[in-house]
C-alpha cells in the first residue's frame, strides 16, 4: 500500500500548482491511505498475482483521479437556452421539493424516536416496520420520495450557477433540496450521507470558485464553518450512541482491534477504520477473486431491488457472502474490488478506461465550461470521490438513468412550423 500511498502524494504535489479538481480527489486518496498504516492490518504481498493486484488498484485509481487534471480555472458558464433552463429549474424545484417534505418529515419522526440505533438500522424488517408504523401519511408516498430524490444531484450545478447570477434566493432554494440524498440516509441513521454530501460539495466547489466575488468567498468560509461543525456533531453523536446503545456490540468491535493498531479505543479506532479500510479490504477480496463475479449485479442491483422479491433479496445477500465472505460482505471495499468483481479485471479496466475518455472529453476550454456538462460531471466526481469506500455507480444508476431524457431536452432544437 505504501506504493500507492507515494504516488499520491506525488499526484497531490503535482496539482496543488493548478487546484484542479484531481488535487482533492488526491488529497482524499492521500488522507485515507495514510490512516490505514495505523490500523494494525498488515498487506501480504507474497507471489506474482499480488502484485498484479496492487498493479490493478494504481492502474483503475489513477484513471479516475487523473482524468481531473484539467478541471480549473473556470471563469464563465456556458448557458445553452435560458428559456430550457429556466423550465428545467422549475421541474427540478417542484419535483424535489415534495422529496424534501416527505423525507424531512420521516427523519424528523426517525431521529427523534428510535431509542436502539443498532437493531433499527442492522435487524431485518425493524426499520421498516417502524417507519411504516409512524408515518402520518401512505408509505407508497414514501417510496416516491426516495425516486425523485435521485433528481436532487442536478440541482448543485444550479445552485453554484445561480449563485454566480447572485440569484440568492434561487440559489439557497437548489442548494437546499440538493441535500435530498442526505435526507433519505438520515431516514436511517447513516453516517456514509455526511460524508456524501460534504465530500460532493467539495469537489463542485473548485469548478465555481474562481467565478466568485470576494463576498461569497467569504459566506463560504462561514458556511464551511458552521455546517462543518453541525454535521461533525451529527457524525459524533450516532457513533456514540451506537457503541453506547449495544454494549455487546462495542465489545465483540474491541476484539477485532489489532493489537498493533494505534489504539484500543473501539470509538477512536472505528473513525479511522472508516476513512481507511477500503484498500487493505480491497486488497485481500481481490486475493480471492478467480474470475466468479456478480456479472453487473452490483450496478444493477438498485433497479433489481425495486422489482425483486424478499427471496430474490436473500439470495443476492448469500451470493454476496459467498464472493465476499466474514466481514468482506457489510464492509467497504474500495472502488478497484467492486469494479473487478462486477465487470471482470477486462471490463473493469475498459470501463476506467471509458470514464477517463468521458470526464476529459468535458473538461474547461479556455476558461468556459457549459452547462449543460455540469449534470454528467456532478454525478462522474462522485465515483472517485468516495472511491475509498465503494463503488458509487450503482448507487448513481437510477441518476444516470435520469439524466438521460434531462441531456436530450437540452439537446434538442425544436424547428418553428
């Protein structure tokens, strides 16, 4: 891991001269290769193969990180038809804004009265149950909020855009319903949303930046601030509580603890565990990987999940298990695991290979950036920004799927009869 580690830092090193969007994406990668030297967990690298593995990761790593290398400097939007945007904000508004209702009102009722994080969040059929029993409204309104909550990743572009037109309103409006994929992990107690959104947030952010007045400049030092420290204190509560909540739990953690790790503290080292575990996990799933994968099953597995049966779910949990066994099933295991064992170590490759065609064919010319790119962008960055942790593709599937109608409108020229 140490090879990766330095070529990092030597990417970092590379792009801090320009800020382009590959310097945070290196920095994330820097930051949790770091961490996993001080969890106790040893690489074995003892054959050919190994380092065929380690070859793999720097080789699918570096194509979706360095295909952002040109991605700064932007100073004007390229607007493609003010009349379409115009009625495209206004769908994109009216369509979250009832996610955001139902959703804020479900983890309102969710955070203020679920006493057992554990057994609501891990205990089959629990979260359910409680949900459905406490919501004050039909559950299939539930369902529909979560579906148009995929169209929320389109509404961050225009919340930057907007704020360039110093449209504030409009622009605090976007930025707001945007949070939409933060409100439905909160329905259930998930830490991952936090780092999400500020992840997501982030790496938009040197798109627009260099578009701003010094005023906004500012705003966003005292709004990283303060949304920093909520969503810090969010972050910190729901890990205590759920070692405070199932003592047994915090117990069985405490024996996994290496014992060269950094420190014993089950709190302390679950917090770097997070941020770290996805390569050395990575790692090791792909030492047992022999060419059995779940074929697309994983990218696919969120449009599956909406037609499949409890059984059909239980059999996807097992062949999970079996490819994936002991904690390998429910932990991260870093973007090069996941793309390998969905499309094979060929199609893995080729598809890094067409995503770095893709996210350069888009890049800033002169200083211009349309649009009408930034929906595809908005959803791309989020596959190497949480990279560390999983694949996002198939959790983005149904957004991909969105954006393809929302790019045809905007492609469209309609002929006056």
């Amino acid at each position: 891991m140490i090879v990766l580690f330095i070529l990092f830092l030597f990417l970092l090193v590379i792009f801090f001269r320009n800020k382009s969007l590959a310097l945070i994406l290196s920095a994330i990668q820097v930051i949790s290769f770091g961490g996993s030297f001080f969890l106790g967990r040893d690489i074995i690298i003892e054959n050919l193969g190994d380092y065929g593995i380690v070859f793999m990761m720097i080789v699918i790593l570096s194509l979706i990180v360095i295909s952002w290398k040109d991605y700064y400097g932007v100073k004007n939007i390229i607007v493609f038809d003010e009349s379409k945007l115009k009625f495209l904000t206004k769908v994109l508004v009216i369509l979250n804004s009832y996610s955001f209702v139902i959703l804020f009102v479900i983890a309102i009722i969710v955070q203020s009265n679920v006493k057992d994080i554990n057994e609501f969040k891990y205990q089959t059929g629990v979260s359910e149950k409680f949900i459905t029993a406490n919501l004050p409204f039909p559950s299939v309104f539930f369902s529909i909020a979560i579906i148009l909550s995929n169209f929320c990743f389109f509404l961050l572009p225009l919340h930057f855009y907007y704020l360039y037109r110093k449209k504030y309103l409009l622009s605090l409006v976007c930025l707001l319903l945007s949070t939409n994929s933060m409100l439905v992990g909160l329905t259930y107690f998930s830490r991952a949303v936090i780092i999400h959104f500020i992840f997501l947030y982030i790496g938009m952010l040197p798109l627009f930046y260099g578009m701003f007045d010094a005023k906004i400049k500012r705003t966003f030092k005292w709004f990283f601030t303060i949304a920093g420290a909520v969503f810090f204190v969010y972050f910190l509560d729901v890990s205590v509580r759920r070692f405070e909540e199932d003592s047994s739990s915090a117990k069985i953690y405490s024996k996994t603890i290496p014992v060269d790790a950094i420190t014993q503290d089950p709190l302390t080292y679950s917090f770097i565990d997070y941020m770290s575990q996805g390569y050395i996990n990575g790692y090791e799933v792909l030492q047992l990987y022999d060419g059995e994968g779940f074929n697309g099953g994983l990218t696919f597995e969120k449009i599956t999940s909406l037609v499949s049966s409890p059984y059909d779910t239980y059999l996807r949990k097992k062949y999970r298990e079996k490819l994936w066994p002991y904690h390998y099933s429910y932990s991260f295991n870093g973007f090069p695991a996941y793309v390998i064992y969905d499309y094979g170590i060929i199609g893995g490759l080729l598809f890094c290979l067409f995503y770095f065609m893709i996210v350069t064919k888009m890049k800033p010319k002169k200083g211009n950036l349309k649009l009408k790119n930034t929906f595809l962008i908005t959803l791309l960055v989020q596959i190497p920004l949480l990279s560390i942790f999983y694949s996002e593709f198939p959790g983005l599937i149904i957004s991909f799927i969105l954006w393809i109608p929302l790019i045809i409108y905007l492609n469209i020229k309609l002929r006056a009869l």
